[in-house]
C-alpha cells in the first residue's frame, strides 16, 4: 500500500468517525444556543419579578408577540436537550437527578411561596422525559432517525395548544376537546383538574414531542456531519452560560427574587 493511499484511508477514517461529544469536546453551536435562550429565560424571570412582585407596569410583556417569542424559545431549549440527550452516558441517572430537583423545588415553593407553588415545572419535566426516552431509547434508535423527527413534530403541532386550552390542531383545524375537570393527578401530561394552578407549569405533551423529536439529530451531531462550525462556533461568555445552564437556571430567579423583594 502506497504512503498516499494509507492517508487517504486514515483521513477518511478521521472524517466518518463518529465526534466523541462530552465535556471536553462539545458541539459549541448548542452550547451557543442555548446560552442566548438562557439569557432570555433570564430576562423573561426577571421582567416576571418586576411586573409581579415589583409592581412594574411592562406592557409588551403581555403581547402576542412576545408570547410567540416565548414559544420559539421554549422549542429551542427542549430541542436542544432532546438532541443533547444522545450523548450522556447515563441518561436515567440524569434524569432521576433533574425530577428530583424539580420536585424538591415544588416542595420548596410549597412552604415559602405557598401562593406561587411550582407543580411539574421546567426540572420536573425535563427529568420526566429523559427518563422516559431512557427507557425506549433502546427501541426508538431501531427506528429511522427521519421517522422519529417526522413523527413526533406531527405530534408537537397537533398537541401544542393541548395544555392551555384543552384542544388540538388536525386536519388543519382547531378541535376542541371536553375533557374531565375532576382529575387530579394527570398533570404531568398536560390535563389539570379545576383550580390547578402552577406558577411555572411545563406538562409532557407538548413539550416531551418537542424533545423527542430533537433526540433525531443525535447521531447527525455525534458522527460530525454537521459543518465545522457547528462544533467550533464560540462566543465565549454565552457558551459558558449555555454549558452551565442548568445552574444559571436554579440560582438566577432566587437572586432575582430578591433583589426585587429588597429594592421594591
């Protein structure tokens, strides 16, 4: 074998290899991403804080647009995850960690903030779900990866108004559902009882599908067929932001909270 052929087959080698994603080599495009969704999550908080708590008068906080906005960025964040969720090593342990947070968060609340408890919030959710795709994981990867993105973005558009208004889009119409008002403990997938109230309320459907249909582009990610700058795309402080997020989430909105309990 010539010198030059054996580089050539190394070089391929290289290329089609798959990228061994974690925490010394991470895919700095969704680090990016999510760190900008991150700051908006943050901005959203604190806005919150001061229109609930400060007394503010905002506005465009209560807008269309904005809420469109809010949406865009919930579908990023959970997307992101989805597809992030391919490359833990364990992602049931990660997933009973983040349910147990989120639900010592409710309890949290519960005893502080009785009028504003957190019940299945953003942590509850995201670990609920990552349990669930760990445990069919195992058969979802025997499905095409088109397959799986196809089917679970039908399932996000048809359920995304689900939680908040009891219907669904199909057949390019809104359908109004009339469900049982007397059921306590289906919560998690997004049908509350009367008088249910959650300060930050993130149900299964739709935002499960949303994940879900991230986990597609898993491998796409993981085997490096993205272009370059996907894996090298770096602003420095947003993707420390967007590399941490899970703890600029837990402590931003206690230190938001107080700095508006003390300056208002």
């Amino acid at each position: 074998m010539s010198v030059a052929t054996e580089e050539y087959q190394n070089k391929a080698v290289t290329e089609t290899a798959p990228v061994e994603i974690g925490r010394k080599n991470r895919a700095e495009f969704l680090d990016l991403l999510r760190g900008f969704a991150i700051i908006y999550v943050m901005l959203y908080h604190l806005m919150y804080d001061l229109i609930f708590f400060g007394g503010m008068d905002l506005p465009f906080f209560f807008t269309n647009w904005w809420e469109t906005l809010h949406q865009f960025v919930l579908i990023v964040l959970f997307g992101i995850s989805g597809i992030c969720a391919g490359f833990s090593k364990n992602v049931l342990r990660r997933g009973a960690t983040l349910f147990l947070m989120g639900e010592l968060l409710t309890i949290g609340t519960a005893i502080f903030m009785p009028n504003d408890v957190i019940v299945f919030g953003v942590l509850s959710c995201f670990g609920a779900i990552m349990l669930i795709y760990g445990v069919i994981s195992p058969w979802l990867k025997k499905v095409p990866n088109i397959a799986v993105f196809v089917v679970f973005t039908l399932l996000t558009i048809v359920f995304f108004d689900f939680p908040r208004n009891e219907s669904i889009f199909l057949l390019f119409r809104k359908i109004q559902l009339d469900l049982p008002d007397n059921i306590n403990y289906l919560y998690p997938i997004g049908i509350t009882a009367s008088g249910f109230r959650s300060a930050d309320y993130f149900p299964l459907i739709p935002f499960g599908f949303i994940f879900l249909a991230g986990t597609a582009f898993s491998d796409c990610v993981k085997n490096g067929h993205l272009p370059e700058f996907f894996y090298k795309a770096k602003l420095p402080v947003i993707n420390f932001l967007g590399k941490h997020s899970l703890w600029v989430y837990i402590i931003h909105q206690p230190v938001f909270m107080a700095l508006t309990y003390l300056i208002f």
